[in-house]
C-alpha cells in the first residue's frame, strides 16, 4: 500500500487557478515583505524620535543625532527589502520541486528501500 502525499486538488477550479492561488500565496507569505515592512514602520518611527530630539538626547549622543541617523539606515533597509520583493517577486515552487521535497523519489521506478 502506498502513501504518497499529493496536494488536495479542487475539482472546481483550472489548472491555471490553482497556479495562480499557489503564486499568491508565496507572494503572501514572503519573508522580504515583512521585514522590509517591519524596518520601514520602525524607521519611520525613529526617525521622526530623531528629528523631534531635546537637548538631554543630543547631550547624551555627544551630538550626534543617532535616533535620527539610524532611523534613516532602517528605513532605507526596509524599503530596499520592499523593493526587491516587488522586482523579483517569489514564485512557488514548480509540481516537480515540490515532490522531491516531499520526500519522493526523483525516478518513479526507483525502489524506496534502496534509499539510505
């Protein structure tokens, strides 16, 4: 008896549906986008704690306005993360890829005891 474990398939929808819910899906769930989007809202924030700075944060800086200057960093790292997620956005993996990783064998002929 064999377990093979296959994606649940909806009979209502094409073939070019479910490519296009598995594509929205990676895109979702891409790990640029929350960081990116995480460093750009933190940036944002510290920046404007830089701008806004009293007298006591400059003196303790030694005058520099580091929330400022390191609010700048983040949110240019964030928007970079963003913007690389939207140039090269993330494709899902091709019905071929996602079987190996599975666990399958890459030859369907191939004896699964002949495995290490």
């Amino acid at each position: 008896m064999e377990n093979r474990s296959e994606p649940a398939r909806d009979p209502l929808a094409g073939e070019d549906e479910t490519e296009a819910r598995r594509s929205a899906a990676a895109r979702l769930f891409d790990i640029r986008r929350v960081i990116g989007g995480l460093f750009a809202v933190y940036g944002v924030i510290v920046t404007l704690m830089g701008v806004f700075d009293g007298r006591a944060e400059l003196d303790k800086a030694e005058g520099v306005r580091i929330n400022l200057w390191a609010g700048l960093a983040m949110l240019a790292f964030g928007l970079l993360m963003l913007l690389w997620q939207w140039l090269r956005p993330a494709e899902p993996p091709a019905s071929g890829e996602r079987e190996r990783v599975a666990g399958q064998p890459d030859d369907p002929g191939a004896d699964s005891t002949a495995r290490a």
